[in-house]
C-alpha cells in the first residue's frame, strides 16, 4: 500500500489524515501525546509517538512506499530541531513531494498593504523561526534532492475553531483603532490545497494559504458571536489589550496585511469550497453542533 506521512498529526492533520485515506493511502501520524495516539488509531491512522529527534525511531516510519511527507510541527526553540531529523530521515526515501506548513506571518506587520509570494518577508519572534525552517527546507531541494514545496498557511478555522470557547469565556478582544485586516482559510480548503500542492506544486516553490477575501477582525468575530448566540466581543484600548494579551498574542491581533492566493488558485489548480468566511464560517458552526 502506498504511504504517507504527517509530521504533527494535530487539528489540521487529522482532518488531512482522513483524506488521505480515502484517497487509499496507509498513514503514519506524529504525536507526542498517548491520547491524541488512541484517537489516531481510532480514525485509522498508524500513530507514531515518540521524540522526532530520534532518527533512528523516525526512520522506522519510513517505508520505501512512503510518497508524500507533510510537516505540520511548529518550529522548536530546541537545540536539535525536529526538522533536521525528519529531513534526514525521508531523504532516502522516493517521496513524491515534502509539504513544510510555514505561516503567512513571515511577511510581517504591513499595514494592511497587499503580498504574495513574491513580496519580500520581514519576520520576528517565532515567524523569524518559521523563514529559517522556510530556507532550510528550500535548501534541501538542491542539496538532499528532497521534493520540497513551502505551504505559508494563514489563520485556520473549522468545525472546533469557530471563536467560541474565547467568546465564551470573554478571552477575545477587538482593539480599539487597530480594526486589522486578517486572512483565514477553512481546515477543509487548507486539506484541498495541501494534496495539490503534492500532486501539482513545484519543487522549491512558496503557496500562500489563504481563501479569496481579507476582512476585518471584527467582522470574523462578530459574525462568530451571532451564530453561537453569544454577546459580541468587548473593544479595549491598546493598553488593557497589551495587559489582557501579552506581548506575542498582541503583536499578532496588530498584524496587519492582505495576502493573495492567485498561485493557490491558478497554479495548483484549487477551487475553493468555502471562498470567503461568509460561506464558511455557518457551515463550520453547523457541522460542530452536529458533533456535539
């Protein structure tokens, strides 16, 4: 049976997982946690759980029908990065194509000016981590021959990530005069465009992962407060912001910026199921009541 591999088998990669075994492919998952191991095996998919730093481990998951690697696991701070250990151990392998789930904080605070993916990155703190995983995958393609692609995802919402438990407990914040521009895909357009970029991307090449219309902070937020039935969020000030949020969280709700996805749609060939919010965002708060 052909394989694949998702490296951080989380929100995202669960709901990729299932994909991919409806596409008849054996998964191997990723984890740290025994619990989120039983819920894999559960949905079918081989849990791996153990340290990725361990290339010996690591290459036990490696099977010569191993096609396609996604890397989902955020950048560590460590001294060894999970990263390399990964990167080592499927570089022998005949992979079809190594998706790195990069973010489209890269490109930094613009004020709310438009980038692709030939706009120039600006990044600091952990998106600074992110541009350097970015190279070092982008690296291997020519020095390991690794089939690498650089998927820079942007805020994921879905069925379980729909504002409401943050509303709920009154954890979410607009800020007064900073009425950002923000971009979300839906986990499902995220799944779509992940596949073409294995079965369509080019080696060495950057997506950005967004749906077709940026909008505002607060229009995400209050239509998320209307379906749950719950009370639109309160606006603060930049200082109580800056006290209630911490430094990084904050530095996130200031990021401003408009990101195109014309190589997502053009390039990779992608319809999206949900091109704005508008349409996905009732039918993401549908299918959590659903579950519940």
């Amino acid at each position: 049976m052909r394989s694949a591999l998702v490296v951080g088998c989380g929100y995202s990669g669960m709901r990729l997982a299932g994909r991919l075994l409806e596409l008849g492919y054996g998964v191997v998952g990723t984890t740290r946690d025994e619990s989120r191991a039983a819920e894999l095996r559960g949905a079918g998919i081989e849990a791996f759980v153990g340290d990725l730093a361990d290339r010996e481990s690591l290459r036990r998951v490696v099977r010569q029908d191993l096609e396609l690697v996604v890397y989902l696991v955020p950048p560590q701070r460590e001294a060894i990065d999970p990263l390399e250990g990964v990167l080592a151990a499927v570089g022998g392998a005949r992979l079809q194509a190594f998706l790195y789930a990069s973010s489209t904080a890269v490109y930094g605070d613009r004020g709310g000016d438009w980038v692709d993916e030939m706009t120039s990155v600006n990044p600091s703190g952990a998106a600074a981590l992110r541009h350097r995983a970015e190279v070092r995958v982008v690296g291997s393609v020519g020095s390991e021959n690794i089939p690498a692609r650089v998927c820079r995802i942007t805020g994921i919402y879905g069925p379980g990530r729909t504002l409401r438990r943050a509303l709920e407990s009154g954890d979410y914040v607009l800020i007064r005069e900073y009425d950002t521009w923000v971009n979300r895909i839906h986990v499902d357009d995220l799944t779509s465009g992940l596949i073409a970029a294995w079965q369509r991307g080019v080696n060495g090449e950057v997506y950005n992962f967004v749906d077709d219309e940026p909008h505002r902070a607060s229009e995400f937020a209050f239509m998320a407060a209307d379906l749950h039935g719950l009370s639109r969020p309160d606006w603060v000030g930049i200082d109580e912001a800056t006290e209630r949020l911490g430094e990084q969280r904050l530095r996130r709700k200031l990021d401003d910026k408009r990101v195109r996805n014309r190589r997502l749609r053009e390039d990779l060939g992608v319809h999206l199921r949900y091109p704005t919010f508008r349409e996905g965002l009732p039918a993401a708060v549908a299918e959590e009541r659903e579950g519940e």
